[in-house]
C-alpha cells in the first residue's frame, strides 16, 4: 500500500465533497432533501462512467460478488446523506461540516471493532480528545435560544451527528468491499441503489428546478462522483483508521467558502472543538509518520522494536 496516495486522493475528495455542499446548502431550503439526494446520485453517474470507459473497464468493472456488501453500504451511506443534507437547512456549512467530524473518528473505532486493524493507544488517545472537541462543538445547538436559527439548530446538529455516523459505517464497509470488489462497482451500486431511495420520495413531492438550479444541481452530481471515486480510492491505498482523519481539511474550505459564500462565521465554541479535532488528527499524522520511520529502521538494521 502507498499511504501517502490514500491521503492525497484524501484530501482531494474532501474539496470536492466541501464543494458539493456549499452548492446544496444553496439550494437545499427550494427542494426537498429526496430530490436532491436523486440528483445528486444520479448525475454523480457521469464521472464514474467517463472514468470507466477511459480506463476501458465497462462492463467488467460493474461485476460483484459482495452484492449483500453493496446494499449494506448503500443503505448505510444514502442515511447518512439525507440526515447531513437535511443538517445544511439549519446550519452555517462550517458548523454542518465540523460536526460531521465524529465521523472520522467514529472510523477510528469501528476500524478497530470490524476490521479488527491494530489501533494503537496513541490513536484512542486521540479519539478521545477528539470526541471531547465534537462535544464543544454541539454545545452552541443544545438549547433554543443558543443558536440565530432558534429551536432547528438543535435539529440541524442531530442529524449532522446521525449523518456522521452512518457515514463512519459506510467507510468501513468499504474498507471490506476493496477486498474483493473494484472501485467502480463500489460507487456504481452506491449510486444507484441512493438514486432509487431518492426517487421514491418523488410521492411526497418534488419541485420542478429552474434553468440555474438545474445547472448546479448537474454540477451538484459531478462533483459528488468524483468524490466518491477518489475516496474509494483512497481507502485501497492505506488503513481507515489512517485515512479518514484528513477530512479534517474540510474545515479550511468551509471556513473560507462560508465566509466568501453565504457570509456566515462559525460561533467560538465551534472554532475551538474543531481546532481539538483537528489537533488531534495532526497528532494521528504525526505518530504514523513516527512508526513508519521506525518501521523502516527496523527493516534495514533488523531487531525488535515497539511503539505504542
């Protein structure tokens, strides 16, 4: 495995994604969620097909054997996209993006719960500061008069919480599916089976999108495949409790596509428990960095060497 790829593919996709939801936040209070959970899903296709065809993989490479695995993703991912598309509605994009923070973290242990990886007491030490921060940072939702949207921040942070965490299982669902599926069978099913869940809430009502809203909507859609590609991706080239604590970087495009974009500045306690997330992330780097080198040291010189 090459790390340093999974972390740049990392870190490419959570520009895509921070994208992806500024351009929903702009238009999530004009349709409803399940429209735009189609919309998205549906057009994120395109990348993934372009991207196919010019590695001449079609149709060999929508070919699974873990379909179970697919829909378990599926389900998992599409839940936790209605819950954080819901969560723009009523949140500021950096307070959206930095609760959804507890997913990283929520990857940490349930890589080592499920995936059985070797997580060392360096990183729960880590996660457990880290959670700490993710506590501060819903602290400013928990009461009606603590936020300028009133009683909905409340709401808007839970389902920002209940996305992160449905998210945190669906990366390590992927994690298993990269053992024996390629990458464009994991999005393709992801995206379809989210497109069809977005497309029964058609009975509950959708409206029809201008031509502008049409445009970002198709832009929406182009931006979330290739997202998911680079993530998906990024996981086969390195583990996921290593992997996923650089969508931490979000946070610097929220901060500055929030300000630029809709005039927003997140509250104190929000700046604080990201920057304890976000320290705690750097911390994970830097052991990792750390243990590779020690790795390596061992490997030319020979011997027995412990880092925990």
């Amino acid at each position: 495995m090459s790390p340093l790829l999974g972390i740049s593919l990392k870190l490419i996709s959570a520009l895509a994604f921070t994208l992806m939801a500024a351009l929903i936040k702009t238009i999530s209070t004009r349709y409803p969620t399940g429209e735009i959970v189609f919309i998205r899903s549906f057009f994120a296709m395109i990348p993934l097909l372009i991207w196919l065809a010019w590695r001449a993989e079609l149709p060999a490479a929508l070919k699974t054997e873990n379909m179970r695995g697919h829909v378990k993703r599926g389900i998992m991912g599409s839940t936790g996209m209605f819950c954080g598309f819901a969560a723009l509605q009523f949140l500021p994009l950096s307070e959206a993006v930095a609760i959804g923070y507890a997913g990283p973290l929520a990857v940490v242990v349930l890589a080592a719960l499920i995936l059985k990886e070797r997580v060392r007491i360096y990183r729960w030490s880590a996660v457990t500061i880290g959670f700490v921060g993710v506590l501060i940072m819903l602290s400013p939702h928990l009461g009606s008069g603590a936020h300028p949207v009133g009683s909905n921040a409340a709401i808007g942070a839970a389902l920002g919480l209940a996305g992160a965490l449905c998210s945190a299982f669906a990366s390590v669902e992927v994690r298993l599916l990269t053992a024996t599926e390629r990458t464009g069978a994991i999005v393709f099913y992801f995206m379809l089976l989210t497109s069809l869940l977005g497309l029964s809430t058609i009975l509950l009502g959708w409206n029809i999108p201008d031509a502008r809203d049409a445009l970002l909507m198709v832009v929406i859609g182009i931006l979330g495949g290739l997202g998911q590609i680079l993530i998906v991706q990024a996981y086969r080239y390195g583990d996921a409790s290593l992997i996923a604590p650089f969508e931490y970087s979000t946070m610097l495009w929220a901060v500055a596509i929030g300000w630029f974009w809709f005039g927003e500045w997140p509250a104190t306690a929000i700046l604080i428990g990201a920057f304890i997330v976000i320290s705690s992330g750097i911390y994970v780097i830097l052991r990792e960095h750390q243990l590779g080198l020690a790795r390596r040291e061992q490997r030319e010189v020979g011997g027995p060497t412990r880092i925990t």
